[in-house]
C-alpha cells in the first residue's frame, strides 16, 4: 500500500507541512501585522535592481492558506484517483511543482518574482494537462493553453516594463508608493494597468482569451479542480487585488474590467447552458465565476471578489472532485447523457455533489450565496446594468447547475457501466471540502432579507421547472460548438499566420531572396561564361593579350589625370 | 603573452589530434584549454610567470572575457559529445583558435585575419562532414559569408586610409563625418548582419544547419553566428553611434520585422534542425535589436542573451531525435523551456531586458519582439509535441551526451537565477 | 670619350637587337643577340659598374645564350614558319609597340629625374648583398634550387 | 639633355625591339630571346639609376627563367615536333 503509493503520500506530506506553514504566517499576520523574508538580490542592471523576497501580508497569506489547504485536498484524493496510473510519482511531481510556482505567485514582494510564478504555474498547468501524452489531442489543449497564456503573459510583461520606465522599480512596496505622487488618469498608469489586465485574461480566463479553459479539461481532474478551478485561473484576481492602489488611480481602466468581467460571465454561462460533458460544464462554469469575480473587482471591490475567490474554490475544487468521483466510478465516462440515475450507485458522492452545485447556484445557506450576494452589491454600486446583467447570469447558473446535477444523478441508468462509490481516500476530501463549501459563507454573515428570500424562492422556481425538463425525460438539447469563438479564432488568426508562415517560406524566402542571391551569382558566371571565349588557349594570342592590356593600362595611366 | 599562449593551444591542439588520433586526447586537450581560459580570465595575477612581453594588439575587454569562456566551455562540450572523426576535432579546434583571436583582437587587422580564419574550417566541415547537397551548400555558405566579409574588409581599408593605424583605440576616438557614418553602417551591417544571422541575409543558414553534422551545427549555432553579434557590440557602436542613433528606428523596424518574419517561417518549416535553425534566426535578430537599442540595459540584455541563446541552442541541438526515455524528453523538455525564455532560465533574463531597452525606445518595439516570444513558445512546443508521438529512432543519448546535457540545462537555469555572472 | 662609345655601343646594340627580330636564321638571332649583350655590358662599364658588367657577360654571353644556341642546334628547326603571316599582325604589332612606347614614356619621364649616383662598386654591391638583401638572397638560391630541380624533372624522358 | 635620359631613351628603344620580336615571331625560341632582351633593356635603366642590386636579382630571376623555359620547349618539341607558336593551342581550362 505504502509502497504503491509513496510518491503521493511523499507529496501530499509537503504540501501539507506548507498548509501548516501558511497557518502559522497567517496567525502570525493577524497577530504582529506583515512582515517579509527577503531571497536574494536576483539583478542589477544601469541603477535598476530586483530583489527577490517573500511577503507576507494578509492577502498573501490568505491566498498561502487557500491554495495549501485545498492543494493538500486534492494532493489526497488525487492518491486514490490516479492509483492504477503508472506515471504516478511524475504526476504528484507536476502537483507539487506547481504549488511551488503558485507559492512563489502569491508570496513574491516583487512583480517580476509574481511574473515566475505566473509563468511557473502556466509550465505546470501545460505539463499537467498534457499530462496523458498518448493522445495528440491533449497535448494540443496543452499547447493551446501555454500559448494563450503566453499571448496573456506578454501583456503582463509590457505591463512590467512601463512600470519599470514609469518607477523605476517592481517591487509592491516602492511602487505603491511611489504611485501616490502620480496624478490620477496619467497615461503611463493606464497603460500599466491595461497591459496588466491584458495579463490577467489570459491566466483567469477572461474573454478574449478564455478558450483555452475548456480544452484544458483534458487533463486529470484533479488537475482541473486544482489548476483550472481553485488556483491558478484567480491569480489574476489575486494580482488585480494586489495592485489595487494601481487601479484605483485608473478608473478608464476598471470599468473596462468590469465590463470584460460582465461579458465572460454572460457568454461562460450561455455556453455551459448547452455542453455535454460534465468537466466541460464546470469548466465554462468557472469561465463565468471568475467573471463575477473580475467583475467585482472592476466595480472596485477587492473584499467581495477575494471572498468568492475563496469560496469559489471550495466549492468549484468540490464539484470538480465530485464529477471526477463520478467519471472514476462510471470509468472514464464524462458524457452527461450517458450517466443518470447515479445517486443510488454514489450516494455520497451525490450528497457533496449537490451542496457544491447548490453553493455555486448561490442558494442560502451554503458560501456561495453570501460571496455573489456581497459582488451583486458591489457592482450594483458601480452600475445599474452589469447588477441587472449579473442577475440574469445567476440564473443561468441556476439553470445549468440544475441541468448538470439532473442529468448526471436523477432520471434512469443510460448505460450499461455500472457505477461504484469512489474510495475513502477520495470521499474523505470531498466531505471536507463540502462541509468548508457550506459554511464558509458565515465568515461574512452580512444578510439581506429581500435577497435571501428572493434567491430562495427562483432557485425553487428553476429547479422545479427544469426537473421535468431533464431528470424525467433528459433531453438532449447539447450543443458542443455553440458559441465557438475557437472557429473563429481559428479563421482569423491561426489560419492566417500558418498562411502566411507557408507563404513567406516558399515566396519571400525561396523566390525573392534566394533568387535575388541567385541572380547575383547567375550574372556572374554569365559573365565568366561569355569572357571564357577569350581564353582561346593559344599562346600568340596571349601575347598579344598581354600587351594589348599593358599598352591600354599605361596610356590610360598616362591620359588619366591624376 | 598569454593570450597569444591561448590563441596557439587550440592550434597545437589540433596538430596533437591530427597526430595522435585520439579522442581522450581532444577531450584532455580542451579541457586544458577551458582551465586555461578560466585562469586567465579570474586570476590574470597568476599569469606573471609569462614572459611580460605586452602585446597592445590584443587584450581582454570584460564581454570578450565571457566569451572566451563560453567558447571554451562550448568546444569542451562539443568534442565531449562528437562522434565525428579526427579531422573534424582538429577543425573544430582551429575554429576555436580563430575565435579566441578575434575575442581578443584589438586591432582591426588581426580582427579581420582572425575573423576570415574562422571560415576556412567551417568551410571544410561542411564539404567534408555533410551531409547531403553538401558541395552547394558548403559554396552558398561561403559566398555570403565572403560578401560579409569584402564589406568588412572595404570599411576596415576605408578607417585604415582615414586614420593611418589600424588600432581600435585610435578608430574610436576619430569622428567620421556623417555621410560617411551612413556607409560605414551600412558595410558594418552587411558584415555582422549576415553573419549573426538577420532577415534578409539569413537564406544560407537554415541549409547550413541542416546539412552539417551535429557537433558541426552545436559549434556553427553557439558560436560562430556570435560572432556577429560581438562585431556589432565591439566595432560598430563605438564607431558610428551617431548614424546608429539617427537611423535607430529603421534598424530597430527592419529587425523588429525580421524577428517575426523569422518566427512565422519557423512554423511553417518541418524537421527538427530546420525548426531549430529559423527559430534561432529570430532570436539572433532579437539579440541584435537589444543592441540596436542603443540603451545600457538593452546592449546588457543582448550579452546575457548571447549566453543564454549559446546554452540553449546547444542544448537543443544535442537533443536531436533520440530514443524517447523518460531523461531524454525531460532534458528536450528542458532546453525548449530555455530557449523560450520561461522565468528562472538566463533566456528570460535576456529576452527581459532587451524589451526594457527596446520599451525605452519605443513600446511598439517590444510589443512586436515580444509577439515573436508568443509564436517561438508556439514553435517549441509545437517541435517537442512533435518529437514526443513521433516514432522512435534507434539511437541512445551516450552517458557523455547526458552529461553535457545536464551541464548546459543547469547551467541555463543557475544563469537565470544568479544572472550577476553575465552581467557586465 | 665616354660620350663617343655611349653612341657607339647604342647603335651596335640597336642594330644587333633589330637582326635578333628580323633574321630568318635562329643560330643568327643567337649571335646577334650575343652581341647585343656585349653592348649592353659596355654601358654597364661607363656608367661605373664593372662587376655587373663582368657579371653579365658571364651570365648572359657566357651562360644563357650557350644555351639558347644548344638548344637550337639540339633541334632540327627546319621548316618553322619563322614570321606571322598576316599582314594586320604588323600592323597591330606597330600599334601596340607605339602605344606603349608613348605610354611607357609619358610615365617614365614625368618620374625620372637626375638621381644620387650612388656607389656601385663590388664592394657595396656585396655588403648590401649580405646585409640588407641577405634574405632575398638565400630566397633566390631556393629559386635555383627549384628550378633544377624542375628543369631535371622536365628534361626526365617518360 | 641629361645623360640618364639617353640611357632611358636607349632601354625604351631596346624594350620594343623586343616586343615588337614577341608579336611577329612565331619560334617560341626566339620569342624567349626577345623576353631576354626585354629583361636587359629594364636592367640598364636600372643601372642608370644606379640600382645594382635590383639588376643582381633580375640576372638571377632570368637565369632561371630561361633555363625552366628552355626545358619546357625541348619536352614541347618533343611532344609536338614543332617549336611553332601558332600550333600550340592548349593552354587553356
């Protein structure tokens, strides 16, 4: 036992001690305030120098603290769900790598040393979601993720650069302060913070960039609980609510925020309304909270999204472990109109499923009712419209959230796979995360009666109007390319440059330069081709070759006037 | 004294090869040669038990000093991991010669000498090593690199009639009247550009690469096309830093098309070497708009990316197509990472503060080199995806092979995460 | 005096010279050109150079006409067609000599000028043989050295 | 006038008999002559300029010109039984 599994228990117990670790900064942040641990002086470069520390902070550590806990969950349950793989230990290597990149993300004092562990967890992410290598279409996913990020990344890196021109500095402490002398809607801050959330697109999956999310599925599920649901996709959240203070001064910038978070929520939710595979549904589902999120920060909000940030990440990371309970025990079968009925076959897995579904349609009492309330509120502050809007989304999640629970648990057996409970090992962590899924919320119990009942009420309304719908009859309304924007990506931007990748090759390269170069030689040998007939080889001629050319050079010596 | 010591061991080294024919021999050889660099370049004190003859015309600068250990570092690695006969080693070590001269060459004859002495060798290993259409191959290589050459040469006559010497000292400090700067960029740039090399005189090096056998691509990728680029730092911005800042932006437009010029044709080339060949023509001219920056952190970008484009590109030509075990894909996996830049490799180092020194200039800039950083990680994982489900060939890394390996790809990231080394 | 003989070895020379490229005979162009060196010689000795003027008797008279002669007497030149045929080639010819005549002269005399007359006595000549051009000098026995063995491997019969 | 200038005069005349012997001979010996003549019509403007050393080095450089030059026309005329100039038209790539 100990022996088949080692590199997860191995793997598992650091992360865990990191968990504890996290627990002692944060106690020890709540208790004497922030302190920092510097690293190492990483460069210096014309008076300007990098030093690497850590910060511990009260984001931070609460950012430390959530990533450890739930890491270590996942770690736990990935033990039992990657248990007949034989790339085990690389699979736990990958894991543990990628909580020593998100570590770095969230404790660097610098944004370059955040920029590592922004690019770190984007390696692992790639490395993780191409982790089955066997089949060509994952390491595409793989590939698409990287890139899209990178495209992502490369906003954040000019981001950096300004701010480097602008203060001189990266570091959080100099260039908050530094930024109190500048004047609000100064150019060089807009474009700072724009380039920076251009970054935060790609890493939280925020439109135009969010395509890469649901390919990223391909993944392990736990991978995608923890990469693509709890961590990584809110490290934009984390670094919009890091640089605040930036943003604060630009507010062109943030209401573009709020509104690209407005939009991703909308077009996450449509999507998911009508996909079919279970992971593909949470996925799109993630698309659309983390536009809640970054919405909530556009309307300047940093508490209420940092709140459903965590909470989000109980309860996404619960119902990404739960489905993955699912697909486990239904062997590998992740298509919702091939489940159905499971909740005689997994009752416990049904039980966790359900608080993390109701928690992430926002029914009271579970977390996620108190975290979208306190963004509603926010961004009903910051407009009218994008409250109205965001409303609307929350139906939707309703809507799917029921169509997804319904499909899968309710109705009649579609196949002829027999589900069975998932291992100890795997429910054990779900149980944890749907008890912290249901009552993390009281960490804010700041309640509103109208909302409360209204909730209560639609989300009863929903559930039983789409019942009928999809646990009795299931049908089959699934729609797999709906709303594509890859098509479109496809035809306006992959097509063209691989187009012109071949055109340039076989035109600019082979016709014009080489034969350019070509024709320089062509000249030449023409030349030498036509001066051969006076190499006649007769030595009279030579001769008189000779002296013809001296007679020539002399008198022309001799005219010349030099 | 001992730098003409330095410039002779390789010499003597390859007379020693070509004698005894012996591998261990070349290994020992180099390896003497890399802890002779290091000496020299660490504790020049201890070298006083040279005669103390001064030689002006050749001297270590601090960039020249991490070249030469580069270099030798490099051969080390490269004959370590050659499978290629005894004339190629001995070759290979002329090689080296000739471009420990020109790190050292103070003066522009012997810069010059130096500078065409590399070709001759390179140009018997391609007609001698190659592998197939060699002979055109080996002439098309030449007659570019010839034209560099003539238009060096035809500078280095025109500053020699303007100054009567032929010292860089008394080149740099004459001030040339700017018509005349203009052509001497232009010479200057058709001398280093086709070297390094930029878009559009880059035609003969994909064939090149491709046609020579492998140690023979690790020596032309990592070192030879430096040279270029030292040319550029060496010669050329202490010449004409004025023309240079007056028609910086040109030169900066011309390359910054060039970088993604170069990075879409890498997507449309198949085959490894190819692939690896294009790339680093867009991160050659990368490295050259750092320079072409004209500011202090972009030049100190281009040198940190010499070294980590000369790592990398080492790295990734050793990697070519192997049996697909779990250290070969890790090790590939590695080096791809390296050569795109990813943070705590020296590449992100480079590629970083050339965008920094380019963003002084203009923004636009780094946005366009830093779309070629999205199209080469493109690229890359495109090429090790590929080498991943491809099927297997039936060669092994040999165990000098995985330690060279594991040299580089740790040296790469031990650069990235205490980069002051390379830092001037 | 040294005016009279200056005339007296120009005329010899130039005639001798003019029968060396006209005579149908090659035995005579060897004499003629024999006598031609003498004259040459002669100048060598008013101009104050009586080494060189012994030297190049023995070389040229005394050793490279001997074996011009040799040579021809070796071979049995018959019917050799001695002139060019066509009469453009004369015409030609005088161009050319007339062009480079003017050429060679418009050049010579615009540098030529009256010089130091230096020391041309056997004693300088040879202390700047092993000094100065000391190491010509051993190039040049190289060059001897080829050319026998050059000249050995030409006259190998296969 | 200057006496150089006749010795200038003098090598000029002498050099063009000689070249003129080149042109319209068409015995490659003779033609070899002429060159001699040619070399010596050099060597006394040398003279006259009172550059021995220069005449010292052409004697030597003309002996062994003519004595390599003299081998290749007997292994020639050995070949081709000729030592017509007109006939050997070979001497190309």
């Amino acid at each position: 036992m100990i022996k088949k599994h080692w590199a997860g228990i191995v793997a598992s117990l650091v992360v865990f001690l990191l968990f504890l670790t996290s627990l002692a900064a944060f106690n020890r942040v709540h208790t004497t305030g922030a302190f920092e641990v510097p690293l190492l002086n990483w460069f210096a470069v014309s008076g300007m120098s990098v030093t690497w520390g850590l910060l511990f902070d009260s984001l931070s550590t609460l950012m430390f603290t959530m990533i450890t806990g739930v890491a270590f969950l996942i770690h736990v349950y990935s033990i039992g769900y990657m248990a007949d793989d034989d790339n085990r230990a690389r699979f736990f290597w990958y894991l543990n790598l990628f909580v020593f990149f998100m570590v770095i993300l969230v404790l660097s004092d610098n944004f370059l040393g955040m920029f590592v562990g922004w690019e770190g967890v984007g390696l692992c992410s790639y490395l993780l979601i191409g982790f089955w290598s066997n089949n060509r279409s994952y390491l595409t996913a793989a590939k698409k993720a990287f890139v899209m990020n990178r495209i992502g990344d490369l906003g954040f890196i000019l981001g950096l650069l300004v701010m480097f021109l602008t203060f001189g500095s990266v570091q959080f402490s100099e260039v908050f302060s530094l930024v109190q002398q500048v004047p609000a809607n100064d150019i060089a801050l807009i474009l700072i913070t724009f380039l920076l959330f251009v970054g935060v697109t790609g890493k939280s999956a925020q439109l135009p960039l969010f395509t890469w999310l649901p390919d990223a599925m391909a993944g392990p599920t736990p991978v995608s609980a923890l990469i693509h649901a709890a961590t990584m996709v809110t490290a934009g959240i984390y670094m919009i609510a890091r640089s605040s203070a930036l943003y604060e001064l630009a507010p062109q910038v943030l209401t573009i925020v709020m509104w690209v978070g407005v939009a991703t929520a909308v077009v996450g939710a449509v999507i998911a309304l009508r996909q079919s595979d279970i992971k593909k549904v949470l996925a799109y589902s993630t698309v659309s909270q983390l536009g809640f999120m970054v919405a909530s920060l556009g309307a300047g909000a940093t508490f209420p999204a940092l709140f459903h940030m965590v909470t989000h990440a109980f309860f996404k990371a619960l119902l990404f472990l739960g489905a993955g309970s699912v697909i486990h025990g239904m062997g590998g079968e992740q298509d919702m109109y091939k489940m159905g009925g499971l909740k005689r076959d997994m009752p416990l897995t049904f039980s966790v499923f359900l608080v993390g579904a109701l928690a992430l349609s926002g029914c009271p009492p579970f977390s996620g009712f108190f975290s979208k309330d306190a963004i509603l509120l926010a961004v009903h502050h910051a407009s009218p419209i994008a409250f109205y809007t965001l409303i609307g989304v929350s139906i939707l999640t309703a809507i799917y959230v029921a169509r997804m629970v319904f499909l899968v648990f309710f109705g009649s057996q579609r196949s002829d796979t027999h589900a069975h409970e998932s291992p100890a090992v795997m429910t054990v962590p779900l149980v944890v995360l749907a008890v912290l899924a249901a009552g993390a919320g009281f960490y804010h119990p700041e309640l509103e009666l109208i909302m409360l009942g209204g909730t209560v009420i639609l989300l009863a309304l929903i559930w039983g109007l789409t019942y009928p719908r999809y646990a009795v009859k299931a049908v089959d309304d699934r729609c797999d390319q709906f709303l594509s924007f890859d098509l479109v990506y496809h035809a306006l931007i992959v097509t063209p440059i691989l187009a012109s990748g071949r055109l340039i090759h076989s035109f600019f390269d082979r016709d014009i330069i080489d034969n350019t170069a070509g024709g320089f030689g062509e000249l030449i040998s023409g030349l030498g081709q036509s001066l051969r007939s006076l190499h006649s080889g007769s030595i009279g001629f030579y001769l008189w070759m000779i002296t013809a050319y001296v007679a020539v050079f002399l008198i022309g010596f001799s005219i010349w006037p030099f | 004294m001992a730098l003409l010591v330095l410039i002779s061991l390789p010499l003597l080294g390859a007379l020693g090869v070509l004698v005894f024919k012996s591998r261990l021999f070349a290994v020992a050889v180099s390896t003497i040669i890399a802890f002779f660099t290091a000496t020299i370049v660490m504790r020049p004190d201890l070298l006083m038990m040279f005669p103390s003859i001064s030689l002006p015309s050749l001297a270590l600068t601090p960039l020249s000093s991490i070249l030469i250990i580069l270099t030798s570092l490099m051969v080390l690695a490269i004959i370590m991991t050659s499978e290629d006969s005894f004339g190629f080693i001995a070759l290979l070590l002329g090689i080296q010669a000739a471009l420990f001269g020109v790190f050292c060459a103070r003066t522009g004859l012997l810069f010059y000498i130096f500078w065409e002495m590399t070709l001759i060798p390179a140009f018997f290993m391609i007609v001698g090593w190659g592998s197939g259409d060699k002979l055109k191959i080996a002439i098309r290589f030449l007659l570019y690199n010839l034209v560099g050459s003539f238009a060096l040469l035809a500078v280095f006559i025109y500053l020699f009639l303007n100054t009567h010497s032929f010292a860089f000292s008394d080149w740099m400090t004459m001030v040339f009247p700017q018509s005349h700067q203009l052509w001497l960029l232009v010479g200057l740039m058709i001398a280093f550009g086709i070297k390094l090399p930029l878009v559009p005189f880059h035609r003969w090096q994909p064939d090149t690469y491709e046609c020579l056998p492998r140690s023979g691509t690790m020596l032309f990728s990592g070192l030879l096309s430096k040279l270029g680029i030292y040319g550029i730092l060496v010669v050329m911005v202490p010449l004409v830093p004025h023309a240079m800042l007056i028609h910086r932006s040109l030169i900066l437009t011309i390359i910054s098309i060039g970088v993604i010029y170069a990075s879409v044709v890498a997507l449309a080339e198949t085959g490894f070497k190819r692939v690896v060949a294009t790339v680093s023509i867009a991160h050659g001219s990368m490295l050259a708009a750092g320079v072409f920056s004209l500011t202090p952190i972009g030049i100190q970008g281009g040198i940190v990316q010499i070294v980590a484009h000369s790592l990398g590109v080492t790295a990734l030509f050793l990697c070519e197509p192997r049996v697909r075990s779990r250290f070969y894909l890790g090790i590939l996996f590695l080096s791809v990472l390296g050569s795109i830049g990813l943070p705590l490799t020296v590449g992100f180092i480079g590629e970083f503060l050339i965008l920094l020194g380019l963003s002084q200039v203009s923004l636009i800039y780094a946005l366009v080199c830093g779309v070629s950083i999205v199209l080469g990680a493109w690229v890359m994982l495109t090429l090790y995806q590929n080498v991943q489900s491809s099927s297997d060939t039936p060669i092994r890394l040999t165990d000098d092979e995985e330690t060279v390996l594991i040299a580089l790809v740790s040296a790469i990231f031990i650069l990235g995460i205490f980069p002051s080394v390379v830092l001037l | 005096m040294s005016i009279t003989f200056f005339w007296i070895f120009s005329v010899i020379a130039v005639i001798s010279a003019l029968s060396v490229i006209l005579t149908r005979n090659p035995i005579y162009s060897v004499l003629s050109l024999i006598v031609c060196f003498f004259c040459i010689a002669g100048h060598y000795l008013l101009m104050g150079a009586p080494f060189l003027s012994a030297v190049h008797i023995i070389v040229y008279a005394g050793a490279i006409m001997v074996l011009f002669l040799f040579v021809i007497m070796l071979m049995n030149l018959k019917d050799v067609p001695e002139f060019v045929s066509q009469w453009w080639h004369y015409i030609l010819a005088g161009v050319a000599v007339s062009a480079l005549v003017f050429g060679v002269s418009c050049q010579l005399f615009q540098s030529y000028g009256p010089r130091v007359i230096g020391d041309m006595s056997l004693k300088a000549l040879s202390h700047a043989l092993f000094t100065t051009y000391a190491v010509p000098f051993e190039l040049s026995a190289i060059l001897f050295l080829s050319a026998v063995i050059g000249v050995v491997y030409l006259g190998k019969t296969e | 006038m200057n006496p150089e200038f006749h010795y200038l005069i003098l090598g000029c005349i002498l050099f063009s008999i000689g070249v003129l012997g080149v042109l319209i001979r068409r015995n490659v010996i003779i033609v070899l002559m002429c060159v001699e003549l040619m070399l010596n019509a050099v060597n006394l403007i040398l003279v006259s300029v009172c550059e021995p050393i220069f005449v010292f080095f052409i004697m030597m450089v003309a002996a062994v010109e003519v004595s390599v030059g003299l081998a290749l026309i007997a292994r020639i005329y050995r070949k081709f039984g000729t030592t017509d100039i007109s006939t050997f038209g070979q001497l190309k790539g």
